[in-house]
C-alpha cells in the first residue's frame, strides 16, 4: 500500500526503517561512550601521573604512613627478633611496600619485592623497637586507588553519555508517538479537517500519511453521505408538500360525497361504501404523508440544532402528559394512574418532546380499546424519570398495519435526550416506555 504523500509501508528505504535507526542510534552511543571514556581516563591517568611524580606528595604519603607504624611498633612493644608481627599492620594498610633492614641485612618485608636503599621514590626512617632501632623503607602506592576511582568515574560518564545519546533518538520517536496521540483524539473529537503530521520517511511516518489518508476518505465520505441525507430530505419534503395539496382537496371532495349520500337515496349501498373507503383510504395516505414529512423533520436535525430548556418534573408531567390524559378522558376513555413523588429537573426540547407523546396518544386514542383502561405510570430514580403507557389493542388495531414511523421519530427524539424509548405489542397488550435523564 503507498500513501498519499508517497510513502509506502513496504518501500520504506532501508536505513529510515526503524529497527535500522535503532541498530545505528546504539552503535553510534557506544562508539561515543569509548571515545569519552578513552579521552577522558587519559586525561586523569595524566593527573594521577603529575601528582605522583611530586616528591613533595610522595614524601607526605611516606610520613604519614611512618607515623602510623611507628604508633603500631610502640603501642605493642615489638622487638627486633619480633618483627613478623608488623604483617598485621600492613595488611590493614593501603598497598604500602615495607622493608626493615638490620644494617646492610634485609631482616622483614611484607611482599616479595624488596625495597632497596636505592629504591626509586623510596624513604629511609629509623623505626624504634623496644630493643633497638632498625631502618626501616617505605614505599606508599596510595595513588592507585585514585586509578581505579578514575576508571570508575570514567567509564560511569561514559556510559551515561552513551545512554544520553540512546535516549535522545528515542525521545525523538516517543515524542512523535505522543504528538500522533494527541492528533488522533481531535480527530475522534470530530475535527476531520485538522491534518496528520508526517515526519520523516520511518515506519512512525508511514503510519502518520495513512491516518492522514484515512481522514480524509472518511471526510469526503462523511460530506457525501451529507449531501445524499440532504437530497432526500429535500425530496420527501418536496413529496410531502406536492402529496398534501391534491389529497386535501381530494378528501374534500370525498367529504362533499359522503354528505351527499347521507341527505339523497339515490346512490346505493354498495356505491357509499366506495365512497367511504376513497375517504379512509385518503386520509390514510395523508396520514402517512405528515409522518414521513415528520421523520426526515426530525432525522435531519442534530442534537445541536434542539433547544434545550430546564424544566420541573411536575411540571413537565402536567402541561406535556396530563393535558392529553385529560382529552383522552373526555373522549371515553379510562386512565389508570401511579406514580412515585415526583422532586426531579430535567433537560427538554419541549417543541420535540410534544411531538413524542402526540405520537403515542395518537396511537392509544386510534388503537387502543376503550372497554379496557390505560394505565400510565410515573417512576422516578436518582438519574431517571420513566412514563409508562400500557393498554390493551383493539380488536380491529390487531389487523391493521402500521408503518411504524411515528414509534422510530420518538427514538430518535429519545435518543437526541439521552434518553430511551421502548415499545412492545405482545399478547394484545401495547406498552410504551420513556425515559428521560434528571438532574
């Protein structure tokens, strides 16, 4: 696949491939870190080597450890003869060369390197024992302590230097990955014209140019699809207008008729029941017209374009729900009420909402069976506030069919609440379900 600024996933050259760039990236810290680390332990080593060629320096050392066996010789009362003791001194000494002499003799060394008189950056001392006093030589290596604390010193700056180098080129590519995030949750907010970064010819780059590639063909198709909802909108629109003229002056017509037949005999049975069915029929296609004109009304409307109103429960329930109950009582039927104590607030397009329960009483007052009552309950819980109708269908509702758009225009309207509508014909029972979220 390639995408639309030429990069391909299967071409991506072969040293921007991302496993390529890491492999160089390490090869290229470590090089670094030796180079450091060479530069760096000559240029100690250099020091070290400066301050241990002073005679100065070597002279303290010398001192300083004389003293410290001087104080051990005294403090346990050695002798000449018992000079085998000073290894004890010695081994908790820093790389210290000891020789005693007795005279011209070598009589005590601590390793088998003697110090000679003659010995390169040694010193004479004469150390006393308690029977006598010996010449002892001291040669004090402290300084290769500070060699080994100069490699450590060294080689930690190296490495760290090298993993600096590492984690900057990985920084790089998370940074990237970071920067995609981010560009990927606007366009999940909807922003489909905010454009996907492209940086560099990697794997990461090649990604970044097919989201981008896929933006866009869900933009174009989104805009199409758009277009397509609009056209057929402004067709049934155009239909439901050009519809409702001829068949409001045809059911007018078809009314004169039914007048005329009922005041002269001259037309016979089977001519008024023509007449009768042109009128239904009439009334039916007008009544499907307005309900699909109300469909794409509603379909094509966004939850942005409603207009939202805070209203009280009670209130709600009075002027939107009990008003129909009301006329539904007037024209024979029985309701049944229960209801919870209603204390809640809600969000509504009241226009919208209207259009919901003018659907279902619609439904009851062509639908249901007037010998049964309707039962209408009211429930609220601390997120929701559920109206529920239910009564029984009449016999003659059971065969007629329906087209079912009036129940899918109050999903919709549900939905763009955040609410749910819920419907069911079972057993001859029809029952309606609306909830709405409260605050």
């Amino acid at each position: 696949m390639y995408g639309e600024r030429g990069i391909g996933l299967s071409r991506i050259p072969f040293f921007f491939r991302l496993d390529v760039q890491l492999l160089i990236s390490a090869a290229a810290a470590f090089a670094a870190g030796a180079l450091l680390y060479m530069f760096l332990s000559m240029g100690a080593y250099e020091i070290l080597e400066s301050r241990s060629a002073s005679q100065k320096i070597q002279k303290e050392r010398s001192d300083g450890c004389f003293e410290r066996l001087q104080d051990y010789v005294s403090d346990a009362g050695l002798e000449i003869s018992g000079m085998e003791s000073l290894a004890d001194w010695a081994e908790n000494e820093d790389r210290v060369l000891v020789t005693v002499y007795e005279g011209d003799e070598a009589v005590y060394q601590n390793t088998d390197l003697t110090v000679g008189k003659d010995f390169p950056k040694a010193f004479s001392y004469g150390l006393r024992f308690r029977d006598g006093t010996a010449e002892v030589m001291l040669f004090c290596t402290p300084e290769i302590r500070g060699y080994v604390a100069a490699d450590f010193a060294c080689g930690f700056l190296a490495i760290m230097a090298a993993l600096w180098i590492l984690y900057t080129f990985i920084r790089r590519k998370v940074r990237y990955i970071g920067l995609l995030e981010s560009e990927l949750q606007i366009l999940k907010g909807g922003d489909l014209d905010y454009a996907v970064t492209v940086k560099g010819k990697d794997e990461l780059a090649s990604l970044a140019a097919e989201i981008d590639n896929m933006r866009r063909a869900i933009r174009d198709r989104r805009a199409r699809e758009e277009q397509a909802v609009k056209a057929n909108r402004d067709l049934v629109t155009a239909m439901s207008h050009d519809l409702r003229t001829p068949l409001t002056s045809l059911l007018g017509y078809t009314d004169i008729l039914a007048l005329s037949a009922a005041e002269e005999s001259r037309l016979s049975d089977q001519q008024k029941q023509y007449i009768r069915a042109i009128r239904d029929k009439g009334r039916r296609i007008k009544e499907l017209s307005d309900q699909l004109f109300e469909y794409f009304l509603v379909f094509g409307k966004e939850k942005e374009d409603l207009d939202f109103q805070q209203v009280n429960g009670i209130e709600f329930l009075g002027q939107v729900v009990e008003e129909s109950l009301f006329d539904m009582e007037s024209e024979g039927f029985s309701i049944e009420r229960s209801s919870d104590e209603i204390s809640c607030t809600l969000m509504a397009d009241i226009p919208s909402v209207r259009r919901v329960f003018g659907n279902i009483f619609s439904n009851l007052s062509k639908y249901a069976d007037k010998a049964s009552p309707v039962q209408v309950s009211y429930r609220q819980t601390m997120s929701s506030l559920t109206i529920c109708f239910r009564n029984r269908a009449a016999v003659s509702a059971m065969k007629t069919e329906s087209s079912g758009i009036g129940l899918k225009t109050c999903e919709r309207i549900m939905e763009a609440h955040g609410g749910r509508f819920r419907h069911s014909l079972k057993d001859g029972m029809f029952e309606a379900e609306l909830e709405f979220p409260v605050k």
